[in-house]
C-alpha cells in the first residue's frame, strides 16, 4: 500500500519539486499552499505523514499553528517540519507543539527518504505490536512518582499525564530504563524507531523536562552527560 503524505509548502516551485520528487519514489504525495486549505483536506483524511513548512505566505509561523492543529486531531500523526529557518529556537518550538523531526530544505532527497522510512517504519511496529501489547499488564511500570503504561502510551508525574508526542513517549520510556545507565542519542534514536540530527533528540529531551517542570517545578531526574548522552536519576 502507498504511504499517503501530505506536503504544505508555499513555494510554488518547492512545492511542485518535492511533490514530483516523492511521487517518483512511490509516494501518494497530496500538496497544499497554506494552513487553512490543509488542515480543511486533512480534517477529512488524515495522511500517513505530514510535511510542514514553517512559513507560510504571510504567516510566518503558519506551520506550527498546523503542527498544533494536527496534533490535537491525532497523537500518533508523523510531523516533519522541512524548513529553511535553522534557529535552535524555532527547532525547539516545532518538537514542542508535537513535531517528530526538524529538518532543513538543503538535505539530500536520499536524507529526506530515510527520514520519512524511519518514521513510517515505527507506526508500522506499533500497530503490528497493538494486540500483544494491549494483553500484556508488565507494560504497566511504576516506580516511584512515575507510572509509564506501555498500553496506552501514556506517562504519568504525580499522579499528572504528561503531554508528550509519541516520539517523547518512546524517548523518555528508554531513558527510565535501567535508571542511572548513560543512553546515547543512537540508542535512543533506535527506541523512538526514528533518524535524527543529536541536536533533534537534545530539543525533544529539553521538551520532555518542561512537561515535567509544568508538573513539578522541582523536577531533576534527567541528566546530561556531555558528549555521551542522557541519564534517569531517581529523586
């Protein structure tokens, strides 16, 4: 079956490029222009993954608007954010609203490819795994102030669900594994079924500790290991 991805860029000539480069590598590729003609299109029919631009015509913050809109209508919904702003600020604000990856226009088609495989491959797993999961009550795991309840992907502080997108939800589920043990950024890349830049999985880790700050302000279990990666520390 082909994987339904739905492009809003724009630019007329970028979105025609991409749209004809992603048909060529068997896509079913649906473009729009602007936030309001697709979040109508995708109301009605979600894609399997959706492509954002972040500028858009006058809107200069048009696609996280849609990235928020989107992630409201479905939590498992693949976001890539393609666009040409590269502030550590913007990258941080798009995984914030719920983003999966963060990516700039100047990578090769080749990058882009496994970048949308990486993604598409772990909605694949989830849902192969669905039945095995749903049976299994050891997925239900809590220690201390943290409860992770593999079933329904959720995490919870306190007694207080976190809002994390499913990217988060696998990223911090790894990283309180086997507490104290350093996680690299490939290991938890491979948890979270996805490839991405280092600096992509530091945004997504500083998103996770201010859902928990929103929680509790005193919040202090993730570690940074310079050059080495990430550690659960019990408080």
């Amino acid at each position: 079956m082909s994987i339904h991805i739905a492009l809003v860029e724009d630019d007329d000539v970028i979105r025609e490029n991409y749209t004809e480069i992603l048909a060529d590598e068997g896509f079913d590729v649906e473009a729009f222009c602007n936030r309001q003609e697709a979040l109508t299109h995708m109301q009605n029919q979600m894609p399997d993954i959706a492509i954002l631009d972040v500028g858009l015509h006058q809107d200069r913050d048009g696609g996280f608007k849609l990235c928020s809109d989107l992630r409201r209508l479905s939590s498992e919904l693949p976001i890539i954010f393609m666009t040409s702003r590269d502030d550590e600020s913007d990258r941080i604000s798009g995984l914030r609203l719920g983003a999966d990856d963060y990516i700039t226009k100047d990578i090769g088609i080749n990058y882009l490819m496994v970048r949308i495989e990486a993604l598409f491959h772990r909605i694949e797993m989830l849902t192969a795994n669905d039945v095995e999961i749903k049976s299994d009550n050891q997925n239900i795991i809590s220690a201390g102030s943290l409860e992770i309840d593999r079933n329904r992907l959720t995490i919870a502080w306190k007694g207080k669900t976190l809002d994390l997108s499913l990217t988060q939800f696998w990223i911090l589920a790894e990283l309180v594994t086997n507490p104290g043990e350093v996680k690299h950024y490939d290991k938890l890349m491979r948890a979270a079924k996805i490839c991405v830049e280092p600096n992509t999985i530091t945004a997504h880790i500083k998103t996770i500790r201010n859902r928990f700050r929103s929680i509790d302000d005193q919040f202090d279990c993730i570690k940074t290991e310079r050059g080495a990666g990430y550690r659960w520390v019990e408080m």
